[in-house]
C-alpha cells in the first residue's frame, strides 16, 4: 500500500522523534507499594492506629483483585508493528510526550501517536496496564496498539483518534444543556475508572477531548493515573495546578478517587461561570490562598484539623484571613444563563476542602442537575443543531 502524497509528505520518521533517548532517569511520580514496601507498610500501620482514613465508596476494588490486575511493575509489554503507522502532523505536547495525529497504514484509519519521552518503564508499564483494565469503559479513550522504535527503543502509544476542537475555542460557545451533557459524560468515565480502582489524578480541560459534531467526548492522558490502595501515601505532584485539589497542596498523602472530583469541581466551575481557570494560583501556594479567598479560611482550619494536618510555615505570611463567599456572587449577566439553583447546588457539593464531603462520581450522575440530559437521544434531539452553539 501507497501513503496518499499528502501523508508522506507531511509524515515523520518515528526513530527521528527523540533518536538516542533510552528508557531511564527519573520519575516524578513514584508509587507506594503496600505490599512491598516496608516504609510503606510501616506508615500504614501508623496511619491505621491514628485514624481510620479510605475511599468512601470503591476503597476494596483492589484487595479483591488478582495481584497480576494491579502490581504493574510484572507486565510484560506485547509490542506490535512500528511499521504499521506514519505521523502526520504534531497536535500537542505535554511534560512526558509528544502527541501527533497518525495513520495507520494498513487500514487507513486515522489515529494518534504519542511518543513518550525518557522516563522509568514503570511509569510506562502503569499507563499501558490502567489503559488495558478500563478498556472498553465509557468515554475512556482506547488504546489500540504500543510499539516502540527498535534502534532508540523509544515507545509510543496508538489511540482511537478524537476530532477535538481546543476547549478555548469550544467551551465559550456551549449553550447550558452542552455543559450538563458533556459534565455527565466525564463523569460516566470517572465513576467507571474509580469502579476499577483506579484514580485519574489529571482532571483537566486538556485532558477531556470533545467531537462536538457527534457529541463525543473521550477521558485522555492517563499518565499520571494510579492504583488506588486504602491507607496508602501517594505523591502529592499530580494534577495541573489550577486543579489540584486542597489535599495536594497541604501535601496530605492518603487522596483518593475524591481529588478527580475536586479537579471536576474546578473545571465545572470554570464553564458555568466563564472563568477560565476558576483557581488561579501563580504557585502550589498562591493556588491555596485562591482557594481560600472562595471557600473561607474558617473552613481550612477545620479541615485540617480533621485530619491532624499541619500547614507548612510559607503559609503564615501570605494566607490571611477570608470569609466563605457566596456562589450566587460569582454570577453576571454573561454567564447568569448558566448559573441556575441546580448547577450551585452541584457545584458545592464538589468543591469541599474535606475530600469525604465530596459528592462521589456515582452520586454526582444522579444529581437532579443532570435530568434534562440524562437521556442522550432527547438531549440530541433538543440541541439537534451542532452549530448553535457557533451562533454569535
């Protein structure tokens, strides 16, 4: 088979991308073995006697599953042809890869190619082992093929391509039923991932590609996403700051699926109101003091007292201290069409300091917020049009 002129022409050699690269150096997100790792369990032991600390719903998924579903480090990779698919074209970059548009040159069906960066095969092997466990999961983006270059040994991951328009060009032009529909949507793929175990841990508008003409939308970058063990200490460096819940940034380590709810909160909050990013920290620290200056400073201190957490001293001179603001305060005339008594209800029952108030991804779908687009096919029929929400 020929490559039309047009996809040689723009096509990139695979082996070209980070030739020399080999699989090593470090990883910022390490994983707490309970089960292996002596300092681990001895934390859990401490933990265990202070405080009874675990997921609210899900916190067993893991135990009940064979070691091989979880325990990462042991996957074999079964790698497929490299020769099977050109690059096209570089549609974005993150901190461990770089994404292009692709082609599979067998079929001819599109994809996208993401060729990561050096990092330890452990961080590869766990986003290779999430993706196969939540194959098949609503609006979770499928994997369909892992290849490597055999000179650079550098591995890249084939997706299901999405027709993504960039949310700074979309979000500002959905009308309220496109927000409740595509929120509903996420968060069928996060109560489905949390129901496997797993949690996300990089909610963001990024990561959330929207085929708005066939209202698809699909949960992507499932780099920094984990095994979720109760009373386990996880790294704190996840998640774009902007959505990073208040648990990273007092650096309390025992999270759950509750942070992705959190990073939902903030980027729901963030379309209802037109604010885009809601939280806006120019640091991890000035991210909290945001925060603050919308939940209260009364409300932190109880939260941290909950949980016995001590705040580090950078915070004495730059916290102050802030009264609760009301939601309603939020709203103008340009966003008050989005802004109803459902939507605040919803929105602050995800935005909790303490991630146990945090409504759940199953208990968040059956918010009476979400009964105009529960059924998809009405939804359709209701916004028939996919370019209304392009009328100026």
């Amino acid at each position: 088979m020929v490559l039309p002129s047009t996809t040689r022409a723009l096509s990139l050699n695979f082996a070209n991308i980070f030739v020399g690269h080999a699989l090593h150096g470090p990883t910022p997100h390490t994983r707490q073995y309970p089960t292996l790792d002596p300092l681990t369990v001895s934390r859990i032991t401490r933990h265990n006697s202070r405080r009874n600390i675990m997921a609210r719903v899900y916190a067993d998924v893991n135990q009940n599953m064979p070691r091989s579903y979880w325990d990462y480090d042991s996957v074999n990779i079964s790698w497929g042809v490299l020769e099977n698919y050109e690059v096209v074209r570089k549609i974005g970059r993150g901190k461990y890869s770089e994404v292009f548009e692709g082609i599979n040159v067998v079929n001819y069906q599109k994809c996208v190619v993401k060729v990561l960066k050096p990092v330890k095969k452990k961080k590869i092997k766990r986003e290779i082992k999430i993706l196969q466990n939540l194959a098949g999961g609503p609006n979770v983006v499928a994997l369909l093929d892992v290849v490597r270059d055999s000179q650079s040994k550098t591995p890249s991951l084939i997706f299901e391509y999405v027709n993504n328009i960039d949310f700074r060009s979309l979000y500002p032009k959905f009308n309220d039923l496109d927000v409740r529909f595509y929120i509903l949507e996420l968060l069928k793929a996060l109560d489905f991932c949390h129901s496997k175990g797993i949690m996300h841990r990089d909610v963001k508008p990024h990561n959330v590609m929207i085929d708005h003409e066939n209202k698809k939308l699909r949960l992507i970058d499932w780099g920094l996403a984990e095994f979720y063990h109760p009373r386990t200490e996880y790294n704190v460096r996840v998640a774009s700051r902007y959505f990073k819940g208040p648990e990273l940034l007092v650096d309390f380590q025992e999270y759950d699926y509750s942070l992705d709810m959190w990073s939902l909160g903030a980027m729901f909050a963030s379309m209802i109101f037109r604010k885009e990013p809601f939280f806006h920290g120019n640091s991890n620290s000035d991210q909290l003091v945001k925060i603050a200056k919308v939940l209260g400073t009364d409300e932190l201190f109880d939260y941290l007292d909950k949980y016995e957490i001590e705040l580090d001293s950078q915070y004495d001179d730059i916290l102050g201290r802030f009264q609760k603001k009301p939601w309603h305060s939020f709203v103008t005339s340009e966003n008050q069409r989005f802004v109803s008594n459902e939507a605040i209800d919803f929105l602050d029952k995800l935005l909790r300091y303490d991630h146990q108030e945090r409504l759940t991804a199953k208990e968040a779908q059956d918010h009476p917020y979400f009964d105009p687009v529960r059924d998809p096919e009405d939804f359709k029929r209701n916004n028939a049009d996919p370019n209304e929400a392009y009328d100026s």
